[in-house]
C-alpha cells in the first residue's frame, strides 16, 4: 500500500505540475493569429513543452498504477491532484484561496485516506 501512495502522490504531483506549467504557458502565448511568429512563439513555449513532458510522464504512471491496483482505489486517490493543484495557485501564482476551498482540501486529503486504508 505504501508504494501505491508513493505512486498516486507522484502521479497527482506531475498532474499538478502539467496543468500550472499550462497556465503559466498560456498566459505567455499572444492572442491568436495565423501567422508564423504566433506559431513560432507557441513551439518555444518552454512552459508548455515541460506541461506536455509532464502530463505524459504522468499518463505512463497512470497505466502503470492501473495494471497494478485496483481502479475503485486508485481512481480517487487521483483527487490528490486537486491539493496540489491548490498550493501551486496560493504559492506559485499568488491567488488567494478561501477557507471553504482549504476546508473542501482538506476532505479531499480525508476520503483519500480512508480509501486507502
């Protein structure tokens, strides 16, 4: 069970990682055009390559946990994803986050729990 949590904490992680690298990707991207310095500026995005890096590193693990565990276990253990995705917007993108959503992480982190109890 302990590599389980291990695995799911570090695939949760990397979807976490994938989606705020993507914000960080977009938000750097110039309103869209057809012309070749839009498209040059999106494939030298180096935010969006490391989302895209780290959404199939996570995919991989995900095919990974699947073969090994059973699915009514590991499927909401991926919420873990949510938690992480919180902390990176309160620390990485500054935004405040109300204490309904901290209480809304923090039953998150508890069903997680009891699932993998």
């Amino acid at each position: 069970m302990v590599r389980l949590l291990l695995f799911s904490l570090s695939q949760s992680f990397l979807l976490a990682v994938a989606q705020i690298t993507l914000k960080l990707a977009v938000a750097k991207l110039d309103k869209f055009s057809w012309t070749w310095s839009f498209f040059k500026s999106f494939f030298m995005n180096w935010p969006l390559l490391l989302s895209g890096l780290a959404m199939i590193t996570a995919w991989v693990l995900w095919l990974y946990i699947l073969k090994h565990w059973p699915f009514s276990i590991v499927y909401p253990l991926s919420a873990i994803a949510y938690v992480w995705g919180m902390i990176a917007a309160a620390v990485l993108l500054h935004e405040p986050i109300a204490a309904t959503r901290w209480i809304g992480v923090i039953l998150i982190v508890a069903g997680a729990f009891f699932i993998a109890k």
